[in-house]
C-alpha cells in the first residue's frame, strides 16, 4: 500500500479500516486506569479477530508510527516529547495484548 495514493487513501475499505481504528483508540484511551483489566479481554479478542483477517504482528509497528505522525500533526507545536512517550507507551500496551492473542491463536 502506498500512504500517499490518493486512490488508496480514499478506498472505502481504507477509509472504514481508519474509522474503526481510531474508534478502538479512543475506546481504549477512555478504559485506562479502573477498567484496565476490562480493557485487556477486549484487546486479547480483537488480537484474535484479526488473525482471521489476515493481520500479522508484523503489521502494528506501522499502525503505531501512523498513529503517532497523526498526532503529532494534529496537535503541532503541542506536541511534546512527553505526550509523544505517552502515546508510544499506550500503543505499545495495546498492540502488545493484541499481539499476544495473535500468537495464541496461531498455537
């Protein structure tokens, strides 16, 4: 895929995969702290979900760095390298879990 294909960037299933994307981002965001425990179930069943569609480990590395230039770019010169840490640490967590129940599937 090529990031800076117009025709790829506005592909439905693109666009679809995006939404969802940042939806469970934000999900995920709001579920730290008190329902963490809640919030691993869910991520350990989508990591799951995903094997089925072909998503492999390999694949997040590229999502968080995505993840991290959007941020950046939308909050501009708000965007410290405190806030950068704190958004590589929280991906971080999320794909881990993920990634672990990919590989639990697999087994």
């Amino acid at each position: 895929m090529d990031p800076n294909s117009d025709a790829e960037l506005k592909s439905p299933r693109f666009v679809k995969h995006a939404k969802y994307f940042i939806q469970m981002i934000d999900k995920a965001r709001s579920m730290l702290g008190p329902d963490i425990e809640i919030l691993t179930e869910i991520l350990l069943e989508l990591g799951e979900k995903h094997v089925t569609y072909g998503v492999k480990p390999e694949y997040f590395p590229s999502m968080g760095r995505a993840l991290i230039d959007t941020v950046e770019e939308n909050l501009g010169s708000s965007f410290t390298p405190d806030i950068k840490s704190d958004w590589v640490e929280v991906y971080g967590a999320l794909s881990y879990d993920m990634i672990r129940a990919q590989k639990r599937a697999k087994a």
